[in-house]
C-alpha cells in the first residue's frame, strides 16, 4: 500500500509543474506534445502487449482444446484389428448388447444386430406391454444369466408376472467370419393350475446400418423361411426362424405369423416404432381350438411397400418377425455362416432342436468344471446354493460385457478451475469400447472405476477377456494421458443417459482401479499377461503421470480431485463425483487448498504397481522416476504429515471446513444450507468413513504401524462403520450419517454398504492376517467375522430377491438402489473364495 501512494502523490507533483509551465509559456507546450507522443508510444505497446498476450492465451486455449480430443499417439495396447472376425473369430459375436434383455451383435463399428422383444397378449386392456430393454420399473424380474461363460454361450431366466422366459445361446467356430450360433427361447406359465394359458408374441429382429443385404424369403401365412444375407465382414450368411415345439419335444406347436420390414428408425427408437404399429388384431386359430384375438404388426414383404425411405440406403434395414403362440413353447433361431460351409467334406448339420440340445448341456458341464476349478467353492465348503449365487454373480458379470462404438463429448481443461464453462464441448475421435457395464437397467455403459474391480472377477476367469477390455480403455486416453470417468458412445448409450451427465471434463480424475488388475498380472506370471502389459506400459505411464501431475495438491505429496460441485446454498456438502464416492462429506467449503487422502492413496498405489512392472519390464527410467515416488508416498512419516489428524485418532481429508452446517426450511426456496458456527477453517475433515481407512485399504502400511490398530478400532466398532452385513461408507457417528444431500438428492456414500470397499477391506484384513506383527491376530479374526457378514447378507437379498443389488442397507441388510447391479457387487465371489 506504502508503494502505490508515493507512487499517486508522484504523479500529483508532476501534474502541478507542468500546469505551471504551462501557465507561462514556453516549452511547456513542446514538452506537453513530447510526451503525448511518449504516452502514445507506450500505449501502442500496451495495446500490442494485450494483442500479443490475449492472442498467446487464445493459441493456448486452442491447443488444449485440441490435445483434449486427440487420440493418444503412444502404440496401441492391442494388436491391430483386435475385435475383427480374423484376428479373434471366437469373440466377433456376443451378446454384446446388455441394455436390452436378449440381444446379440458383433464387434463392430458397423454390426450386424439381432433382438427379441415379447408382449402378452390380453394381460391388460389395450395394447400389451413390449419388453425390450432392461428397465428399472418395468415389473420384470428377478432376471439375470445362470450361466454366461462370456465366450461361447449363456442361459438366463427371466420372470415377467405370469410367464417365465428362459434365453440361451450356443455359438459354434468356423470358417473366417466368426462362426454359428443358435438361440432357444422357451416360455411357460409360472402360474400353476390357471384355466386359460397365456397367448405370447415373440418379435425376433434383426437391424443393419446400410451395408448389409437382407433378402427374406417368404412362406405361408407371413412365416419367414429364412433371411439371407451378406456384408463385408461376414460373408454370406442365413438366419432361420424354426417352427416353435413344445419344451424338450419335438414336435411343432402351432403358431401365428406376423412380418414388419422397413427401414432402420434408429437403434433408440425401435421398441416405439414396435408399440405404434402394434395397432391391428389378428386371429390365432390353433385346429381344434377357439380362436383368440391378438395385436400384431400389420406389415408386408414388398421391398416397395416399406414406406417412404424407399430402401433406405445409409440408413439400413430393420426386419422383424413375430411369431404368437400359446404357453409353454420354445422356439428357436439359428445363423449359418457360409464360410463355415465352404470347402467341407461334410454338410454341416444345422445347430438346432437335440444339438442344440446336446450343445447347450456340454457347455453347462463344461462351466461348473472350470468354475469349481478356478474359485473352488465346493472345495471349501460352501453349499450348492452359495455355489449357485457364485455362478450368477459371474455370469451376470460376463453377460453384462458389451461392445460400444462412437464418439463422446468432452470439455477441455482451460488450465483454471471453473474456465471450462466458457468453452463448447467437441466430440472426441471415433473409439470402440469392450467393457463390462455396472448395471443392466440402469448404467449399461462403460464406467472407468468400475472397471477396475469388474476385472478383477473376470480376470480370474478368462484373462484374455481382461486384456481385451484393457487395451480398449487404453485406447481411449487423450494427448495428455486422461480417461474420461463415463463413456457413452453411440445412440443406444446416449439415449439412456441424462443431458448433464453427456459431457465428460478433460480436468476430472477417476481412482486408477484399473490398475487393481495389472497388479494381479504381475504376481500371476502369464507370459501372455506379461507381453499384454508390455506393449500397454508406455499407455499405463501416460495415464498415470497425467492423474499425478493434473491433481496435484497444495504442497508436496498431496493431491486434490478437481471437479467438486460448487458451494450452492442448497447442498448439505458439495459432491466430488470424480472420486467415485459422489457425496462422501468432505470439506464443507472447496477451496485450492484441499488435500485429499483416497486420492494420495491410489496415487501411491499407482507408483508402486508402475514401478514394480518398468523394473520388470527393464524400462529403467521410468523405475527411476515411479521407485522414489512410491517409496515417498509409502513412507509413514510424508503421510502422517499430511493426514493424520491426532485430534480425531484417524487418517483424514483437509480443507477449509466447519461441522456446524445443515439443510433447513426457507420457503419458498425449500431447503437451504445453513453455516454457523465455529467458522470453517483449514483444519483436518471429520467425516469417518471409508476413506479414512484407505491406507489400510490399499495396504500402504506396514504391518507394525502404529496407526493400524486405531484403524482396526474405528472398523470393528458398531458406533462407527462395523454393522452385521459389511462395514459403513459413513460411521454411525457422522453428523452426516444417513443425511440428504439436497431437498430432492437422497444418501448414497453416507452409511450404505459397498461391496467394492467392503472387498478391500477384506483383502487388506487378509493380507494383515498373514503378515507377523502385533495386529495379525486381529485382523484374521476381523476378516473372517467380515466374510461371513458380507457373504451371508448378499445371499440372503439374492435368495428373497433374485438380485445382486448396488448397495446394502446398513441398518437391516436389505439391498438398495439399481438392481440387477453385477457389476462390481459380483466380487462377492471372490469373498466367497478368499481370493484376494
């Protein structure tokens, strides 16, 4: 302040002399107009500087603009043309369309799809209600896969009311375009004793985008023969509707035929373009059986009489057929591949009726023998029941796989926290994407902290399958080294996904879980794993230089998640969705100066994981770099520094924060943030909860840590996070315990049970469990206290309820929020196996 006053008053004096000269005459003038011109001058170059410099920060805006939708240039993880027909035939096809409850298609940036939908005729008045996609309140379920070994073939049930739906597949290898396969759907009554059988339309359809040549052939009564088709990737090929029999018999049941053909509306609009021509009656006349009246698609085979779009070239072909019958009945569908059939000495038999049959029953066989091998659960004593939940948990895992492909939007990161509003989002390059999915109904789509814990499950099953989708999320990395957190690519993704959440920001993190499974590889010692991650190591490095580099926090070895929500007045404790833990409290006021433990801990376990595998590797100076890092993070005493907070007893965040905020009335507004006091201040956050045990978490600390045992107190206690069906997100204590977060935004990281954090947690109580020192004991006994409560509660909500479900309820154990969730809630197969 001293300086800019002498610096006015200077400026006075000046001022008063030249007035005085000026009042004289003479040069005053002269040096009045010097020193315009001078003023003049240094405007210019003011002027010029402001040019130069808005321009330099335009050229750097732009640049980051660009870079945050540039494809990584580091070689690719996976091998060129990884999911073509030539390279991986066995995985060309797939029931790659988990949004829909049965559906298959191919790897493909182009497929080829093929649906069911079903309806039952005269339940409700009006027009039957269509399945198609997996909904949340659509009243069907329980549904979910037996079996699903994520390769070769599947069986899932499905209860809709009255009726019970079993879908199975069977592919078979062949030729250069990925092989047969055979669908069988089978429908009967759940419903015992009931005077009249329920009448049940099947759609069976099949979509291209264009390229594809369908050409049906026709029988009697609307019945297709057969489709026969061609594309680029696969050959020629014939889809047979087969006459529908009886369950486990063979002979024909009758059926009535109904054809639609037009052109492909969009993949997000084919269930209502079903319902709007779902709009004429038919009559299904059974010999020797009363007709009945049914709703059927009204439709004709006459290339010229598909509508306006002529043959939609570009748009493709959207072919459905509906077959109505009566309760029980099964029917099934098969694809031929021409190549499969070129060049053999012998025909080969059409995969269908004892077969399929013989074929469905080998794969069945053929699963339980490499379940009990891989997870032995048998072995361990676990009842068939348990057994059976273990199945469903993989094989929902694996049935819930799906291929996507197009382009995301993303908003750059402008280098300041908030500047990003001022930019357009751009679409990011054309990508694929071959990652397993949360949640059927709910979030069928890529999620990148998911992940890591989805592979850990299918690792241990197939490998292969866990380099596939690995290398395609690190296909997805940008110039700097960022992963968007939530992809959704293509028109079915982006139709089931709110505005607000379309947007992906190129500052935001997410946990590095994939790297959960490059650890197992490490200790596996597969040469295919081992050559998988060589060629994906300068991709994992890019990755994590840029999480460590871009959330760095205030001081030396700590880090902050960029992307909390704001501080509005109506949010209890602003979100940090890119921690994964959306509404966990953390500091009640955001600022810069926020360190945050989850964060520093995954850090730390990135270093670590990255440097054992560039020791390894022999990528020496990348072990130069990631060995200190990690041995920094690792060391206790950095830690302590940074977050442990002696006040509470535990590990902990720290920012500017204050306990004493709440939501209160304030109408008309509803309800609104109220701050009282004490006044936030930097101090350590006591929110107990999952992230204050995330050193133990990740196994950070030695096994003589001296700040173990407090974190064993706090789990085991039933004051703070220990409830009889796995531990809390947020203690019992918490004055956010349970809390909502807004008026209309209900908990969900504040005292639910996860069953991803509860995993960790009883891998690091194992891990503790065998490692000498003085809370050895304890943790053993903790861990397998903890196993029986995780497991025996996820078993008794799947018993009452048929699911596996997003989160727990802590108080009662009851299973809460979207369902079916076999994503990372599959891991309760890895509990049940001890397999850590």
């Amino acid at each position: 302040m001293a300086r800019g006053e002498r610096r006015r008053r200077g400026a006075a004096a000046d001022g008063t002399r030249t007035t005085e000269r000026a009042v004289r005459g003479g040069p005053a003038r002269r040096g009045g107009e010097a020193r315009g011109s001078a003023w003049r001058a240094a405007l210019g170059v003011v002027v010029l500087a402001l040019a130069l410099g808005l321009s330099g920060c335009w050229l750097l805006a732009w640049h980051r603009a660009r870079r945050a939708v540039t494809l990584h240039s580091a070689p690719p993880a996976l091998p060129p043309d990884s999911s073509s027909p030539a390279v991986a035939p066995d995985l060309f096809w797939g029931t790659y369309r988990p949004h829909v409850y049965f559906g298959m298609k191919t790897r493909s940036p182009k497929p080829l799809l093929t649906g069911l939908m079903w309806a039952q005729q005269g339940a409700t008045p009006g027009t039957p209600k269509l399945r198609h996609t997996c909904e949340q309140g659509d009243g069907v379920g329980p549904y979910g896969w037996e079996f699903h070994d994520g390769l070769s073939f599947g069986r899932q049930h499905i209860h809709d009311g009255a009726l019970r739906l079993t879908t199975e597949f069977v592919k078979r290898p062949g030729g250069q375009h990925g092989g047969d396969w055979s669908w069988r759907v089978t429908v009967e009554s759940q419903t015992s004793g009931i005077s009249a059988l329920p009448l049940v339309s099947l759609f069976f359809y099949v979509v291209t985008d264009g390229k594809e040549v369908l050409v049906p052939e026709v029988g009697a009564k609307g019945q297709l023969k057969f489709i026969s088709g061609h594309s680029s990737e696969l050959g020629d090929f014939r889809l047979t509707l087969m006459a529908p029999t009886s369950p486990g018999d063979t002979a024909p049941k009758y059926g009535s035929y109904n054809v639609f053909w037009s052109s492909n509306p969009g993949l997000a609009l084919l269930t209502e373009m079903v319902k709007s021509r779902l709009n004429s009656w038919f009559q299904h006349r059974p010999p020797g059986a009363s007709p009945e009246r049914y709703l059927g698609l009204p439709g004709s085979l006459k290339w010229e009489d598909r509508g306006p779009s002529g043959q939609g070239q570009g748009q493709g072909q959207f072919l459905i057929q509906q077959v109505t019958l009566k309760v029980p009945f099964s029917v099934e569908l098969v694809f031929e591949s021409g190549s499969a059939r070129a060049g053999g000495s012998q025909p080969l038999e059409q995969l269908a009726g004892s077969l399929l049959t013989q074929a469905l029953e080998s794969h069945v066989e053929a699963f339980r023998e490499h379940f009990e091998k891989t997870f032995q659960l048998k072995k361990k004593g676990l009842s068939p029941e348990e057994q059976a939940l273990g199945q469903a948990a993989l094989s929902g895992l694996l049935g819930g796989i799906g291929y996507f492909y197009g382009q995301g939007l993303v908003l750059a990161d402008m280098g300041v926290e908030g500047s990003e509003q001022k930019v357009d989002p751009a679409l990011f390059p054309p990508v694929p994407l071959f990652t397993a999915v949360p949640s059927r109904s709910f979030f069928p789509r890529g999620f990148l902290w998911d992940e890591g814990f989805h592979q850990l499950v299918v690792q241990r099953w197939d490998p292969r399958l866990t380099r596939e989708v690995l290398g395609h999320w690190l296909g997805l990395l940008n110039a700097d080294g960022w992963i968007g957190r939530e992809q959704v690519l293509g028109d079915e993704a982006r139709a089931r996904v709110p505005p607000e959440f379309l947007v992906q920001r190129a500052a935001h993190a997410n946990p590095p879980t994939l790297l959960l499974p490059v650890a197992h590889m490490l200790k596996g010692g597969d040469p295919a794993d081992f050559a998988f991650l060589r060629r994906a190591f300068p991709r994992l490095h890019a990755w994590f230089s840029w999480l460590h580099k871009s959330q760095a926090g205030p001081v030396p070895l700590s880090y902050r998640w960029r992307g909390r929500d704001p501080a509005l007045p109506t949010l209890l404790n602003p979100k940090t969705l890119p921690s994964g833990l959306d509404d966990y409290p953390r500091a009640s006021h955001p600022s810069a100066s926020e360190r945050h433990l989850d964060l520093r801990c995954w850090v730390a376990l990135g270093a670590r994981v990255l440097g054992q595998l560039a020791e390894q590797l022999g990528e020496a100076e990348a072990a130069a770099e990631l060995g200190p890092l990690a041995a920094s993070l690792e060391a206790e005493e950095n830690l302590d520094e940074l977050h442990w907070a002696a006040e509470l007893g535990v590990f902990a965040d720290f920012g500017n924060h204050t306990r004493a905020v709440q939501l209160k009335p304030r109408p008309p507004q509803g309800l609104v943030r109220v701050v009282g006091r004490p006044h936030p201040r930097l101090q350590y956050v006591d929110a107990l909860g999952y992230v204050s045990l995330f050193p133990m978490l990740l196994r950070l600390l030695d096994p003589n840590s001296p700040r173990l045992g407090p974190l064993l107190d706090i789990l085991a206690d039933s004051r703070h996070l220990w409830s009889p069906f796995g531990l809390r997100s947020l203690a019992a204590s918490s004055p956010f315990y349970g809390q909502h977060n807004s008026e209309h935004d209900p908990p969900y990281w504040r005292g639910a049970v996860w069953l991803n954090v509860n995993y960790l947690a009883l891998g690091a109580l194992y891990h503790y469990g065998h490692l000498e020192g003085p809370h050895q004991a304890r943790a053993a006994k903790l861990h397998s206290e903890l196993r029986a409560n995780v497991v025996g509660n996820v078993w008794r909500q799947y018993q009452t309820t048929g699911f596996l479900w997003e989160q727990y309820s802590d108080r009662d154990g009851r299973g809460m929020g979207c369902r079916p969730f076999q994503g990372w809630t599959s891991l309760v197969l890895l509990a049940m196996a001890e397999d850590y």
